[in-house]
C-alpha cells in the first residue's frame, strides 16, 4: 500500500517479487528495476499516518495525498477523524507542491529568488523530496 512507484524510473506498475532477507522485494513493470523494502510496520504506518495529515493541514486534497503518498483517501479521511483535524481555512495563499530529486532540489535551492517571498517546507519522500511552498493569491 505504501509504496507506489519505482524508486529509479517513477512508474506506477510496480509487482511484489518474493521476500528477500525478510524484505518484500518488488519489481518494476516498465525498467525491470528490482527493489525491496521494509516490511510495513506499526512504525511505518505511524510515519505516514503524520505525513497526511501534515499534508492535510497544508492544504492539500485527500486524493492529491492519495498520489502522493500513495495512501488511500478513505485511509487519510479516516485519519483526520480520528484525530480530530480541523484545517483552518486558507484564504490568502494557496500551496503548491512539487517532487525533486536531490541534484534538482540543490538546483532549485541554488536561485535565492525561489526562496524569497513564500513559505516553503520540505519533506523526504522516498528517495525523493517534495516541496510544499505557499503562493499568495494576487489581488
Ligand atoms: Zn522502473
């Protein structure tokens, strides 16, 4: 359930593979790219849990953290209920969000004009990171 695309090329149709050293391992459908992970724990599960909720506050859909994280948004909804989230109304700025690997984000940092007046959180993603950066709607 967690885990959604290839680690090396970013495609979706990823199939289970065996159990190598007590890790599922996968393959992917598209480059045939083999690759195993932690088997998905209660502390995993708590990871994530905090991720979409995190997402949630910011702004983002239920089904925009579904593609994200690659969690169901019946889980996320689920999840906000359960902890009692409530979002406050975002009336003045809206998020954007994009995934970078490492060399695009050190890019990205690299032009001071694209961390200067917004906001901006960024958080691991597997071997990719995404930002989240705030936009204030124009007047
Ligand atoms: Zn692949």
């Amino acid at each position: 359930m967690m885990i959604s695309n290839c680690p090396r090329c970013d495609h979706k149709q990823i199939v289970k593979s065996g159990i190598v050293n007590d890790k599922q391992r996968y393959r992917c459908k598209k480059c045939n790219y083999f690759f195993t992970v932690n088997k998905i724990g209660k502390k995993i599960d708590d990871y994530y849990v905090t991720k979409a909720l995190q997402l949630y506050l910011e702004g983002l859909s239920y089904r925009e953290i579904e593609r994200i994280l690659g969690i169901s948004h019946v889980s996320v909804s689920n999840w906000v209920k359960e902890f009692k989230i409530k979002k406050p109304v975002h009336k003045d700025y809206h998020p954007t969000y994009k995934i970078y690997n490492h060399e695009e984000i050190v890019e990205f940092m690299k032009n001071k004009q694209n961390l200067s007046g917004a906001g901006m959180v960024i958080t691991e993603l597997g071997d990719k990171f995404m930002l989240i950066k705030w936009e204030r709607f124009k007047d």
